[in-house]
C-alpha cells in the first residue's frame, strides 16, 4: 500500500506522494483547519483587538448561526463577549506588571 501521510491539522491520512500532499497542503479545508488550530494559541489582546475593529454580524446575532463560520469577515462576538476578553486583558497586563 505504501507509505501514508497524516496531516494533524485535518486529522486525516492520505497516500504520501508528491501530488497528493501538494493538493491537500494547498487546499481550502486544510488551510481554514491550520489557522483555527493557530488561533487557539493567539494572544488574548489581539483577538480583542481584531474583533473590536469588525463589524458585527447579523445573521449570527439574529439566529446563531452564520454559513461563513470562523471564515466570516464579521465578528461573532456579543457585547458580553467583548467585555470578557477586555476583562481578560486587563488582568493578563496587570500580572505582567507585577
């Protein structure tokens, strides 16, 4: 059968050869799967950061759901939300401090 690739980011295998790892690394799936495995790890003021400067999304506040995902240029994030993770920032500056 040959050697198999598993690529972590998707949890799933293929069969490793030039072609097939090429088409996988590059297509959308794996790299929207690479950037929410990154984001896990993002620092707390950037993600508030990023989130305060987009607009709301409204199919996501009407119903709570939205097509788009974590692909979706407009923030998912509520005001309570918000005020969580600026609280979370604070605290995280304020033990630097220390």
């Amino acid at each position: 059968m040959g050697k198999r690739y598993f690529c972590d980011y998707c949890d799933r295998s293929f069969q490793d050869n030039l072609h097939n790892r090429k088409k996988h690394l590059n297509g959308v799936q794996h790299l929207r799967a690479k950037r929410v495995w990154y984001d896990l790890f993002r620092d707390a003021a950037a993600i508030l950061q990023e989130e305060q400067t987009k607009k709301p999304c409204r199919k996501f506040l009407q119903t709570g759901q939205c097509d788009f995902g974590s692909n979706c240029r407009f923030s998912h994030m509520t005001e309570q939300d918000l005020e969580k993770l600026s609280a979370q920032v604070q605290g995280e500056s304020s033990n630097k401090a220390m």
